[in-house]
C-alpha cells in the first residue's frame, strides 16, 4: 500500500557520509508528522531527497501516486510539494508581496488579477498582510520565518514541509506561529515539520519519526515517542540505563 508521500529504502551517501540510510514511511493525505534527530542526522537532506534537489542513490519516493523519483524538482513542485527552508531564502531586495507574486507566478502557474488576489489570501493566513511593501531584508526573525512560509503556501501546495521554521524565535513568537501552521494543517494540507522546538512541534504533528545517521529509529504517537530511551539517549543525550 503506498502512501500519499512514500519513501522505499530511501539511500544517499556523500562519500563516507550517509544522509539516508534505507529511509522507509508514509505520509498520509491530511497528516501532520513531526521529524526530529541531532544535528547532522540527514534531516534536511531528507527534504533535499524528497523534492528533488538530491538524487538517492537508490530507493523510491512516491507521491500523491506517482513514482516521482527520476522527477526533477522544478516537476516536483508543481505536482504540489513546497517546502521552507531551514536559513531563509527570500529575495531581500524585494517586498514580502512581490516575494509572494514570485512563488505564485514560477511556482503555482498563476498569474495577472488571480495570482494578486491569492498571494493577498495567502499573507492575510500568514499574518503578513501588514508587511506586503516591506522589503524582505527588513522584516524581524519571526517576519522571515512568515514570509518562508508564505513563500511555500503562494505554491498552493498539497504536501508542505517545514525546516525549523519555529528555531531562534520568543515564546510568544513561536506560540503566533504554531497557531498558524494548525490553522494552515486544519486547512487539508498535508504537513511534515523538521523542528528542534519539540514543544512547538508536538503541539501541532499527529505522528513523530526520530532519525539518527540518515537511519529512521523510531515511528509512532509523539509524546510516547519522546520518552522512549533511543530518544532520551540519542537525542536529549541522556543515557538510556541511567
Ligand atoms: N551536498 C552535500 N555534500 C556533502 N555533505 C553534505 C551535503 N549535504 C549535507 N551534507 C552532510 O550530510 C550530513 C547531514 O546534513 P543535513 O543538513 O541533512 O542534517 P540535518 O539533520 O538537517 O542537521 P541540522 O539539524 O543541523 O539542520 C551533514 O554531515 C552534512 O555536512
Ligand atoms: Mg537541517
């Protein structure tokens, strides 16, 4: 049975490195998973791999039932997968709506009065609207972290993945911006959030996946996951007999 994300045995080693090792689950249509794992671990790469920026060196990635892995990332995203990215990418020297009007021009085939009209609908979700002719590079942390998000959403995509998206921001900052992806998750996208900030995380995903030297460890509920002893040892560094 494949899954709406399917990764089969996902591998990819850079030299001595191995960033996936036989990287195996499913994504269901309207799930939430969480990813957590060091530093290091093939998390992002994983991402790289999902949406075509990296090539496995072997396995399979399917989506939304098609085998998408010789699919170039270009394909990828307009067949409904968007991600942020992990240090933000915007274009600095543009303003938040005109960084909106790229993604959903080159990324969601929109364009004149329609892709205006989405892009709007998009910053109003993402709590930006105030901040549409600001330029990029003088937005907060938190209004970078938006404007990734917005980027990712202006793709209309099915399947959005977030790359520590809530890491460096206040308590209050990150309470704003859970309260957003819950409401982005509550809206039938289908989510999965790299994230560091596990009370962030844990508040929104359904299911958890621990990864450790591009190896998958552990799967399953999120707060049962947590106080497994493969996570207290590998993750919190606590040993697992102490
Ligand atoms: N293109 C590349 N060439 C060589 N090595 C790479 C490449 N991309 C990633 N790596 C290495 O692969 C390993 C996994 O990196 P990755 O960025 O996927 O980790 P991560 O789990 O996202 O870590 P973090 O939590 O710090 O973001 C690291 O050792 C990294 O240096
Ligand atoms: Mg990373």
């Amino acid at each position: 049975m494949t899954a709406f994300l399917q990764l089969d045995q996902v591998t990819k080693s850079f030299g001595a490195v191995t960033v996936a090792d036989e990287l195996t689950y499913g994504v269901e249509a309207g799930e939430a998973l969480g990813v957590i794992g060091p530093n290091g671990a093939g998390k992002t790469s994983m991402f790289n791999l999902i949406t075509g920026t990296l090539q496995p060196n072997s396995g399979k990635v399917h989506f939304n039932g098609q085998d998408v892995t010789s699919m170039n990332a270009a394909k990828r995203c307009r067949s409904g997968m968007a991600r942020s990215f992990q240090v933000p990418q915007p274009f600095s020297g543009m303003t938040v709506f005109e960084n909106a009007m790229v993604a959903a021009t080159q990324a969601a085939g929109l364009s004149g009065h329609e892709a205006e009209k989405f892009c709007l609908e998009v910053l109003e979700q993402t709590e930006l609207l105030d901040r549409a002719n600001t330029l990029a590079g003088g937005l907060t942390l938190l209004g970078r972290k938006r404007l990734e998000l917005t980027r990712a959403l202006c793709a209309r995509p099915k399947l959005l993945m977030l790359d520590e998206i809530a890491g460096g921001l206040t308590e209050a900052e990150c309470a704003s911006l859970v309260k957003t992806i819950k409401d982005i998750h509550a809206s039938g996208v289908t989510i999965i959030w790299i994230e560091h900030v596990v009370h962030a995380l844990l508040a929104v995903v359904d299911r958890l996946i621990v990864i450790d030297f591009g190896k998958k460890i552990a799967e399953g509920e999120p707060h049962a996951i947590m106080k497994s002893p493969e996570v207290q040892e590998i993750y919190l560094g606590i040993e697992a007999d102490a």
